[in-house]
C-alpha cells in the first residue's frame, strides 16, 4: 500500500512538473474553442427559421449558464485573456514564424471587436433584466445598425481562426493528425461558413419581421431592448471598457520598453557556440532566442514551446553559474531520461553570464523556422513499440575470425533480424554496431504492434536457430542474443545532415528497450518485456514470469516479464490470434 501511495504521489508530482503555462492557456483555449464550436452550431440553425435558432439557444444557455460550466468558462476567458497579455509582453522574438505573431494579434482584437455584444447581451440581462435574444441581436444588427453586422462577421473570423490556428500548434506533432487534417480542415471550413449563413437569412427575416407592427411590439419592447437611458449606460460601459482595454495594452507595450532599457543597462552577455561563432546578446534573452535574434541556424521542432527536446544544447565548462532549470524545463529533461547538469533546453535557459555550449541537434536537420509539409521531416509524436536487438559475444567472435569473416557473420545475423522484422510487420531502424532497433506500430495500433513485436521475437529466435546450424562448421560458440520490448510515446522523424538524413525514433522508450536488452544479461534471459506490452498484446497475466527491475534515469522500480527462450513467444501470440479469430 505504501508503494501504491508513493508511486501515485510520484505520478502526481510528475504531472504537476510537466504543467506550465502553455498548457495552462491550452486548456483554457480549448474550452472556449468548445464555447465556440457551439454558439456557432446554434447561429447555422438560422439557415432553418428563427423558431430554430430560439430552440437552440434554449439548450446552449442552459448548458453554459449553469453554474458549474459557466465558472469554468468565464475562468477560462479570464486567464486565457491574461495570458494574452503575458505573451505580448514576454515574447522577444516575433520572426519564428509569420503565423504565430498573427495568432496573437488575432486574439488581441477578439475583445475590442466583441465587447459591445458582450456589454449589451450579458450585462443588460445582468443589470436592467434585458432579455436580448436573436430576434432583439439580429433587429440591431440588421435594422438599427447595419454597419455591426459586418464587425460581428469580422469577430467570428478572427476568433476562429485564431483557435484554429491553436489546434493546429497543438495538434501538428500528433501522430492523427496526417490522416485527419483533411477532415478536420472540412469542419474549419464548414463550421464557420453556415454560422454566418444561419446569421444572414435570420437577418433576412428580421428585416421582412420588422415590416410588422405586431412582431415590433412583441420583440422590440423597453423590457427586451431597454430604455433609452439603459442603452446609453451600456454605451458608456462599452467605451469605458475599450479605454481600460487598450491601456492594458499599452502597459504591456511599455513594460516591453522598460525591460529591454533595464538589459541594455544589465550589461551584454557573449554566447559562443562551439564552432567560433560567438553573439553578444542582452541578459534575459533565452539562448533559443539569442539565436534567431542573429538569424543563428538552431534546431526546434515545437518552435520553442518547451514541448520537445531538439534544441537541447551541452554547456561547455562550469555549469554553477546558470539559472536552475524551470518546472516545465526539468519535466521535459527528466522525459528524455537525462540528469547531466550540463544538458539545457535552449528555449529555456535564460543566461546571465557569457556562456559556451554546442548544440546537440544539427539544425539543418530540422529548424525553428523552416516550414515543412512532411510530418516526419519536422518530428512526429507517436506511439511505438520499440524492439532492441543485440549480438551476444561479437567482440571474441573478432578475436577468433579474420576481420572480413566477422563482418560476414554480423551480417547475416542482421539479415536474419531484420528478415524477421519485416515479415512481421516491423521496420528495421538503427543498425548499431551488431545491434538492430526496430520500430513497430508506424502503420497499426497498439494491440497489433505489440502482437507484431512478440512475433517478430519468436522468429528472430528461429532464424538465428537456422543461422547458427548453417554456420556450425565455422563458429566454435553459437550466436547468442538478447532483446528487450518496450512501447511508449516518441518522437519520429528525420535527423541528420543535408543528404545524411536518417529516419529514427527518440524518446524514453526507446531507450528503455535498449536497457532491457542490456539486462538480459544479468537475467540470465534471451527476452524481457516490458508490462505495458505484455498488456497492450493481451497476454495473460500468468503467461510470462513477472519481475520488479530497476532501470537506469527512472527513479520508479519497473515490473517485466522475463522469457528464458524466445522461441515460446510464438505459440502465445497464435493462442492470442485463434482466440480472436
């Protein structure tokens, strides 16, 4: 129980870490965007009647009027719009990409564009007891003031494109959304076009509406538009807002100025690189942002965001001097399983003495700023099966062969591997000295990747079975190997250099894999799985021998399961197979 609790702290913990405040404005976007998706849905239902659109805004406030769900939305405009704010300020640089400046000038006009149907829709309920619906919104819009109708036309633009673009930053290195872009590009498309549809033919028939006197005085009464005085209030509150507006912004653009005069007067800071080429930038600057301040090549796939590791630099020298690592900074490092002081995140480190470092990621194979088509170019986020694959004993086996016998016989031991891979649905990947990783689940689920992985084990086992006979004569030991199985989250995509590019997996469960296998020498083993693969297969419980292991960066003991002959994989990946057939 005691373990159950401190791993369950840990988990929090962790979580907690890997919170900052992009996540935190995320979330908030996303329930807004939610907020959108369906105060838009409501306004297509005029391309019906009006009966239509007054059914429909019936259920859509009772749903995020009720207490519950409106705290969380007005909580959610309230810091989303404050973090705003926070990104005008702090931002620095505004040339990583055209989008993402025009994605916060896009949010920074939401309110100035918005702010006089929100003052006359929801404080004149809230303050005189209005009861402003379609009919009354719609009469303004379309009668009283024709000109709002294209301003609140221009607000449903920005707004959405604004929360489209935040999806597509959020989304973009998620391994669904190659093959749902298509589709989710309909819906951007589709959604917002009948919304302004619905607006137009519900004006229509306003307009026809307002020919009767009847129709005037059951919709366009004092006690659902307001008196004269009530409007002018209202009116007032809508300038008073924008003035406090605008000198918000105004103060965010000002504490800009302040800051930057305060690191001129902080003095410059130099950045050399490891290849000659030193800067000298202001104190503050991150190291990622000293870069593409003098257009400096430095790798980033999430553009700076904290939310990958390519712009990972190694600090050259003593690391005393430089600021610890934030919470969102130590949660992505302690994902990619280092705990060497001297490795950074770029986009993080804020240097306040003169520094030396050498990038870690080759910034030609991927750049804060280059635009590419092809998710896996620009690095992807999936979900693998990694399987590491090791030659037992290649080191004597070179002491007693000639050089160009050893190679052979590597060889054809990789050739089995990889044979093995392949027939079973796998792509072989890195070939390390006489080790291979392969990758499972590019093209297939979680379950069938690791069935697939099983499998390939199995067969691995019996390839070099039939390898070790053909080279009986010529070995005086056979080959021996050992693999280790794990899946997880990483990251695919191409690393290298200009025409040395190499597609490959990065992340922690690749390297976990490569950790098991290692371990199956202290095992005693051929094969260990890990438990999150033993369950996506479907294996039973009893299947595979259970054991607690402790691997290397992982502060959490880990449970495996220990195969002593690899072969044995096989008959229980067909059981799994004639039980689901």
């Amino acid at each position: 129980m005691n373990r159950m609790t401190a791993f369950s702290h840990e988990n929090v913990r962790t979580l907690l870490r890997g919170i900052g405040v992009r996540q935190v404005r995320l979330v908030c976007g996303l329930v807004l965007f939610s907020y959108l998706i369906s105060h838009f849905l409501n306004h297509a239902l005029g391309n019906i009647s009006l009966d239509a659109l007054a059914g429909g805004v019936h259920y859509h406030t009772m749903f995020w009027q009720s207490l519950p769900v409106a705290m969380t939305l007005y909580t959610a405009m309230l810091i989303h719009g404050s973090l705003g704010f926070w990104a005008l300020y702090q931002r620095r640089q505004f040339t990583w990409k055209a989008v993402e400046p025009l994605q916060l000038a896009l949010g920074l006009s939401i309110p100035v564009l918005v702010v006089m149907h929100v003052v006359g829709a929801r404080l004149g309920d809230t303050l005189f007891g209005q009861e402003k619906l379609y009919p009354q919104e719609l009469y303004v819009f379309w009668v009283a003031r024709p000109y709002f109708i294209w301003q609140m036309y221009a607000v449903m633009i920005i707004a959405w494109l604004h929360g489209c673009i935040g999806l597509h930053f959020w989304l973009r290195m998620k391994a669904f959304y190659a093959r749902t872009a298509p589709y989710l590009l309909a819906a951007a498309v589709l959604v917002p076009a009948i919304a302004i549809l619905g607006i137009y033919q519900a004006g229509r028939t306003v307009i026809a509406n307002n020919e009767d006197p009847q129709w005037r005085a059951e919709n366009l009464s004092e006690h659902q538009v307001g008196t004269k005085a009530e409007q002018a209030t209202l009116e007032t509150i809508v300038h008073d807002s924008l003035i406090g507006y605008f000198a918000l912004i105004g103060i965010a653009l000002l504490a800009r100025g302040a800051r930057v005069l305060h690191e001129r007067r902080g003095g410059m800071i130099a950045l050399s690189y490891g290849n000659g080429r030193t800067v000298r930038v202001p104190r503050g600057l991150s190291v990622l942002e000293a870069s593409l301040r003098n257009n400096v090549p430095h790798a980033s796939v999430c553009g700076g965001r904290a939310r990958c590791s390519t712009c990972r630099i190694r600090v050259i020298g003593d690391c005393g001097a430089l600021p610890e690592p934030s919470t969102r900074e130590a949660f992505v490092l302690a994902r990619v399983g280092t705990t060497d002081p001297s490795i950074r995140l770029a986009c993080q480190l804020r240097p306040t003495t003169d520094m030396s470092f050498f990038q870690l990621f080759l910034p030609s194979a991927v750049s804060a700023s280059a635009h590419a088509s092809n998710a896996s170019r620009i690095g992807e986020e999936r979900h693998l099966v990694s399987v590491f694959v090791d030659m037992r004993g290649s080191t004597r086996l070179a002491e007693k062969l000639l050089p160009f016998d050893t190679v052979f016989v590597v060889n054809r031991f990789l050739a089995a591997v990889s044979q093995a891979v392949i027939e079973c649905g796998g792509r072989p990947n890195q070939f390390v000295g006489d080790g291979v990783l392969a990758l499972f689940g590019l093209a297939a689920d979680d379950q069938t990747a690791s069935r697939q992985a099983l499998k390939a084990a199995a067969r691995i086992a019996a390839n070099v079975d039939e390898l070790n006979e053909f080279l009986s004569h010529d070995l005086r030991e056979p080959i021996r190997f050992g693999i280790g199985i794990h899946g997880g989250e990483v990251i695919v995509g191409d690393i290298g250099c200009r025409d040395h590019m190499v597609f490959t997996a990065l992340g922690d469960a690749v390297n976990v894999a490569a950790r098991l296998q290692d371990m199956t020498k202290s095992l005693g083993c051929e094969t260990i799985i890990s438990e999150e693969v033993r369950v996506a297969a479907g294996l039973s419980d009893g299947d595979l021998p259970q054991q607690e292991v402790s691997i290397r960066g992982r502060t959490e003991p880990m449970m495996v399961r220990v195969v002593a002959e690899t072969k044995t994989l096989s008959a229980l990946v067909d059981k799994l197979a004639s039980v689901a057939a």
